[in-house]
C-alpha cells in the first residue's frame, strides 16, 4: 500500500516540470486517490532541509491548472547528494555527515513510500545514488525518475520530456532575432542555444526555425528576402569546426546577402575557449556535479570575437534562447509523451518498481522502466543523421565532420 509519495524537480528548467507534476497528480487521484503528495521545494536541497509542501484536496482538484505554466511551482536546485564537500560550504549539511544518510533518513520521518524525480541525468543519477543506498541500508522506498532535459541527452532516453517544447520556442525567438538583421549593415547574428555537450537542440531548434521559413511568403523586391531571413551556419559540439575556413564562406555570404546569421550550441569549441583560458592563468569555473558553467565562459562572444573582424561586421549581436525556452509550457507534443510517461510512472511506483521511465532506444524506442544503471549523461547528437546533413548542404556549410 503505497500511503505517501513525494516530488522533487531538480537541474536547470525544461519545458515539462509544471506538466509532469499535474500529470501525476491527475494519475494518482484517478488510481489511488487515498495516497498523500507532497513536493520537496527546490529539488534535493528540500530534501535535505525537509522542507515539502502538500497538495491538498483544493490543488488535486485543479492540476489542470499547471499545464498552462513553465517552470516548476516546487522549485528546483543544482544539488548533487554525493558531492559532500560541496553541501557543506552550502550549508546544507553538517561537516562530517553522508548526505544520502540525511536524505534517506529524511523520506523515512516524512513516512513516504515512493519518490519521484522529475529531472535530466544528473537529477536521476542522483536519484540512482540514492535508490542504491536505499537498497543496501533496507530502506523500504521506491524511487522512479522521469526523465527531462532540453539538451535531450539522456542514455538510453530516446525523448527526453521538455525538448520538443525548447526546440519550438527556440525557433520562435529566433524569428524575432533574426528580424534585426537590418538594424545596420553587414550585421552578424549569433543565436546562442542551450547546450552542454549535446547539439541536439541547436539542430533541431534550426530544423524547426526553416520549416517556419518555408511557410513564409518572400518579397524580395522589397528587400523581404529569404537569404537574410536564413540560418548560414549552425555549430554544435559534436562536429569539428574550421574557424578560417568558415570565416572565408561566411565572408562571402556577409558581401552577397548583406548579413549572417548562426545558430550556436553553446557547447560547440569550449574545450578551444578552456585551453586559451588556461593558458592564460585563468579558473575555468565549474558547478557542482563538475560541469563547466557556460555561462561564466561565453562561448557566444567568443565566436563572435572569432569572426565579426574576418568577416568585416559592422554589428555583432549574440542572443542566448536558453531561458525564454527552457520556462515556456510545454505544447502538444511533449503533453502526450508527458502524459503516457506520468501513467506508466505512477503504475511502476504503485507496483514497487524503481527506475527511469522513457523510451528505451536498446528496446525499439519503448516505453519501459529502465533500471537506474542504465541512466547516464552526454549523449552525443548524431551529426550523421541524413536530414542534419541535408539541412546543412541546404546552407552552404560542409558536410559534417566528427570532433576529435
């Protein structure tokens, strides 16, 4: 008999968190209305903290409202519970404790059976941690994960929820950026896209942006034309990237078109921005579970700074999508995958099951449990797929060439 379950939201904000939790509050009342839910604020630092809120019979009786936000109305955290010297200078726990210890302990006073994470690898992950060591100490709990993330690079995660949404809203803004391309002469347009190691939603926010395109009616005798509406280069982390040779093709797209515009992972030629940075003596910064923050890097104005005197650009503009993306409700798409993933995850809960509920690529893309092992991060975007290239070739850019 599963009495109490608890919601926790952790990493950075995909298109799907407000979803996923009206999801399954709307499965748990339909399945088993009788079991309490709560919600850990702010992810594994509520956890550690015991601070939860309720969701009382008012709030289940209008999940429904949640669909219509982005975000998280629970909060999220960057909290990675083995990282110990790290919660201490936070103060979030006591020097010399295991927080594992401290969370386990935790769910077991709040008197919860089953937690689920909403959140990308390294949320899961955690939660991978903490199911192990659950485990091992026989602590009677089931954890079962959902799997979000815009970058989509999750393993074994064919889908990860929130990245249909973050590509579309990507594309959205873009059309807006892109609008300022005669704000001056010879302007150059950087379109940041969020993206640690997966250009996944770079390419796919660009797929999306030209599929507006073609639904676009052109007058270019009136200087309405496509070429300067278009993307002309598209960089992610994946793919190696000839920074002289594209400024020699960018260069004359700038003397032809008029402008130029590039949709940029914001991962794509970091490891060249660390190697000067150390090179020069300074900390390459870095968060919790280790990870470079792009943000304090800005791989955005470095391109820029590459090819705005190469290319003679008279105006450079660098806009980040990322967080106007990441916030937005999530659309049709990721409903119905939120939806179906909600379902099968209270079920698995309900029947004891821990794991990650998504699409199993080793599986033919199923829905399943996967067993927590099996989660891991970083998986690439695959730069061979025929339609990546296709919209490549369509822009003039060299075909793809695998990073060392």
């Amino acid at each position: 008999m599963v009495k109490k379950v608890a919601l926790l939201t952790a990493g950075g904000f995909a298109p799907c968190l407000s979803s996923a939790i009206a999801g399954l509050v709307r499965r748990y009342t339909e399945v088993s209305p009788d079991t309490t839910i709560i919600g850990y604020r702010y992810g594994y630092e509520g956890l550690l903290k015991g601070d939860s809120i309720e969701f009382s019979p008012e709030v289940r009786a209008h999940y429904d409202r949640l669909f219509a936000f982005g975000g998280s109305p629970i909060g999220n955290s960057r909290v990675k519970l083995t990282n110990v010297a790290d919660l201490v200078k936070r103060g979030l726990v006591p020097e010399g404790s295991d927080p594992l210890k401290i969370a386990a302990d935790q769910l077991v006073a709040d008197g919860v059976d089953v937690l689920h994470t909403i959140g990308g690898d390294d949320t899961n992950t955690t939660a991978a941690d903490l199911a192990a060591f659950l485990a091992q100490n026989g602590y009677p709990l089931t954890v079962v994960g959902l799997p979000k993330t815009i970058d989509n690079d999750i393993v074994p995660v064919r889908q990860s929820l929130g990245a249909w949404t973050a590509a579309e809203q990507g594309a959205r803004y873009a059309a807006n950026i892109i609008g300022e391309h005669n704000a001056a002469p010879r302007e150059l347009i950087i379109h940041e896209v969020m993206g640690r190691n997966c250009g996944y939603l770079t390419a796919e926010t660009a797929r999306r942006y030209r599929a507006w395109l073609d639904e676009q009616e052109w007058l270019p005798e009136a200087g309405l034309k496509r070429e300067a509406w278009d993307i002309h280069a598209v960089y992610v982390p994946e793919a190696q990237i000839d920074i002289d040779a594209e400024a020699e093709r960018l260069s004359k797209i700038m003397d032809e078109v008029g402008n130029v515009n590039i949709f940029l992972s914001e991962g794509a030629g970091v490891n060249d921005i660390v190697a000067q940075m150390q090179a020069a003596g300074q900390e390459v910064p870095l968060d919790a579970f280790g990870h470079i923050q792009l943000d304090k890097v800005n791989p955005g104005e470095w391109f820029a700074k590459q090819f705005a005197p190469r290319i003679r650009a008279a105006k450079t503009m660098v806009q980040k999508s990322g967080y106007f993306s990441r916030s937005a409700r999530s659309n049709d798409e990721d409903l119905e995958l939120i939806a179906a993933t909600c379902d099968m995850a209270v079920d698995a809960a309900l029947a004891g099951n821990s794991g990650v509920v998504g699409q199993d690529e080793e599986a033919g893309d199923e829905l399943s449990v996967i067993a927590f092992p099996r989660i891991a991060g970083h998986k690439p975007f695959d730069i061979g797929q025929d339609w990546y290239k296709q919209m490549l070739s369509e822009i003039g850019q060299p075909a793809p060439v695998k990073a060392e």
